[in-house]
C-alpha cells in the first residue's frame, strides 16, 4: 500500500519505501554532509526498501541532544510515519554531561519509550567516526586516547581531533569531509568502531562513535 504523502520527502526519494530512517542532527554541517553525500553514493543501498529522511533544524531552536530529540518528536507526531521507521538521534557526547548536566542515561531510557527512537552517539564528537575511516584509533597509545577524547581547544576554530583529522588527510580540516575519501572506507570505519563497542553499552562511555550502527542498516551488503 502506497504511503500518505510526507512534505519532509525530498525530490528523487523513494517515495515508496518500506522503510524511512529520519535522521535528526546536533551538528549543522558536517554530519548534514556525510549523510547527504553517503545518500547520493554508491554504498547506499538504493534498492528502493529504504529511505533517508534528514531534519533541518527549526530556527532559533537548540543544538544540545535534548533539542535533537524534541525535534524528532515534533516530527513523529505531524507526519504520516509507520511504526517500522526509525527516527534517529546524531549527538555527540563532548561535555555536555559535565557542564550542562544532561543526563544520557535518561535520554536512552526516553528514547527506548518511543519504540523506534535510536541514539547514535559519538564520543567525543562526530570527527572521530571520521577519523576510523583512516585510522584504527586502537592503535593509539595511552595519551594520544586520552587526548582524543578531551579534545581540547587548540585555537579558536579547532580542536585537537581537528587537527589530527587533517594530519591524517594530509590537507586542512574544515568541517566539510570529502566524500571520495571517506565514504568508501565506511565498512572499515564500522569494524573499527564495532570493535571498540565490545561491550555492547547504549551510548559510548570512552572514545568511540555508535554511528556505524546506523550506516549498517543503510549500506549495500
């Protein structure tokens, strides 16, 4: 049965599809591009079944995670989804627990009472999922982790994983990931990041990202 129309659709989607995945982001630009360009690539699986639906930030509105999931909300209970889709949460961890008390313990418990709501977080930003697709980060020693995951300033417009993502590259850094790059090293990114997820947690707890628990489910086999 075809679904009711969903204005959120954009042009030259699976109108159909068995399936929507609507993505809801803390970040405003790079992970609205890595979405985007892995949606337009090869590596999605464009059978048809599924679909990707991104949500634009409404004005004025916050970027913390709470904010992220409100306007997932907003979204589930004004358009025509299944029960079968899945609304997902792009947060990053950073330091919103310990300067602004955001509880994520809380989070996925409200995100488990929604049934279809899912929590992709990375720790401690979206640059590290980055960063797997170049270079297995276990391989680190003990204090280049930990300064992966404090990730202090290191000038006004960046921080250190910034600066280690452009070493890696071999060129600057600028919040704008090319996809010829990145994209078609998802797959290693996703072992990496699967392996660090040994302990199955809901949320990562040390350096780690959970977006590869996404991409699996939109990828080519």
């Amino acid at each position: 049965m075809p679904r009711e129309p969903i204005p959120l659709m954009r042009e030259g989607s699976f109108k159909d599809a068995e399936k929507l995945y609507i993505l809801s982001y803390e970040g405003q630009k790079t992970e609205v591009t890595y979405f985007n360009d892995f949606r337009m690539s090869e590596f999605f699986n464009d059978s048809g079944i599924i679909e990707i639906i991104p949500l634009e930030r409404e004005v004025n509105t916050g970027t913390d995670p709470l904010s992220v999931k409100r306007l997932l909300k907003k979204a589930k209970a004004n358009y025509p989804f299944k029960k079968t889709d899945e609304f997902w949460l792009i947060v990053d961890r950073d330091h919103w627990e310990t300067i602004h008390k955001i509880d994520f313990n809380q989070l996925v418990i409200d995100c488990n009472k929604e049934n279809n709501f899912f929590l992709a977080m990375s720790n401690p930003c979206f640059e590290i999922w980055l960063i797997m697709h170049l270079k297995d980060i276990s391989e680190y020693d003990d204090e280049e982790q930990k300064k992966l995951l404090e990730n202090a300033k290191f000038n006004k417009n960046k921080n250190h994983i910034d600066i280690v993502l452009s070493d890696l590259q071999g060129i600057g850094y600028n919040k704008n990931p090319n996809p010829e790059l990145f994209l078609p090293l998802t797959k290693a990114a996703t072992e990496i990041a699967k392996k660090l997820d040994n302990n199955n947690e809901t949320y990562p707890k040390k350096l780690g990202s959970h977006i590869y628990k996404l991409i699996e489910k939109l990828q080519k086999e």
